[in-house]
C-alpha cells in the first residue's frame, strides 16, 4: 500500500513473520500448562522440515516470476481470505 517494490515489502515483512512464528512456537508449550523442561524438545515435528523446505523453494520460484503488480494482488488477495478466515 506504500508503493513498494515486491522485494521491499519482502525485506520488511518476511522478517516480522519469521520473528512472530518463532515466538509462537517457544511459547506454546507454556501455553498447554507443560512448561520447558530440559530435554524436553520432541523430536517428531522434525518430520516436517523437508515439507517446509519445498514449501519454501516453491515460494521463492514464484516470487522471482511474479510482477510488482501480480505480487501486490496476491499478498492483497491472500490478506483478504485470512482476514475474512478469522471474521467466520
């Protein structure tokens, strides 16, 4: 909405996101009560990094072919549909 270019907006809010979803994984073991623990860490999300992983390269490969214009409808389009997921 500024008027950025599509790797602007990238350098600005891929930062925030990345720092808000690290924090909400630190915390939700607090969140069920357990607590951190020593040694505590379980093992079984690790199965998830190789889908994460492609998720990330597919996200990359279409960003570099997206125009400014087309990359700003999409994160509008896309900020619309969460906005709209959280109103139902």
């Amino acid at each position: 909405m500024r008027g950025w270019d599509k790797r602007r907006q990238r350098g600005v809010y891929q930062p925030f996101i990345l720092i808000m979803q690290v924090l909400a994984l630190a915390l939700m073991p607090f969140m069920r009560g357990g607590g951190f623990h020593a040694g505590s860490i379980n093992p079984a999300p690790l199965q998830f990094v190789p889908v994460a992983l492609l998720g990330t390269w597919f996200g990359l490969t279409l960003f570099e072919r997206l125009s400014d214009r087309t990359f700003i409808r999409t994160v509008n389009a896309l900020l619309l549909v969460s906005g709209l997921g959280l109103l139902i």
